[in-house]
C-alpha cells in the first residue's frame, strides 16, 4: 500500500511539474527561431550526428581489415 501511495504522489508531482511549462506564452522553438539560433542547434545536431556516422564507419573498416588478416 505504502509503495502504491509514494508512486501516486511521485505522479502527481511530475505533472503539476509540467503544468509550468504549458502556461508559457511563447515556446522555446519560436523564441529560438525568431532569434535565428534554431539554425545554429540544428548545424550542431548534425555536425555531431555526421561526426558520429563517420567514427561508427571508420571503425567498422578498421574492424573489417583486421578479420580478414586473421
């Protein structure tokens, strides 16, 4: 009964912790995009996913060369 309670009471924390931000007049997108810095989160996304691609490949040759020499 008592961890059925404290899970309750943990749910209702986090939604009157939400509730906060839907009474916000303008989202973070559209602060972000009427700045112009939207642009600048997503060159960086894609910098890190194009980063991360690149590692992930470069490591499969790597890994590829050395079971074929064995």
């Amino acid at each position: 009964m008592n961890k059925i309670i404290r899970r309750l009471l943990f749910m209702i924390c986090c939604l009157c912790s939400t509730m906060v931000l839907f009474a916000q007049n303008q989202t973070t997108e559209e602060v972000m995009r009427s700045n112009g810095k939207i642009y600048v989160v997503v060159a960086v996304c894609l910098t890190i996913l194009t980063g991360l691609f690149l590692y992930v490949f470069l490591v499969d040759r790597k890994i590829s060369k050395i079971e074929k020499d064995n």
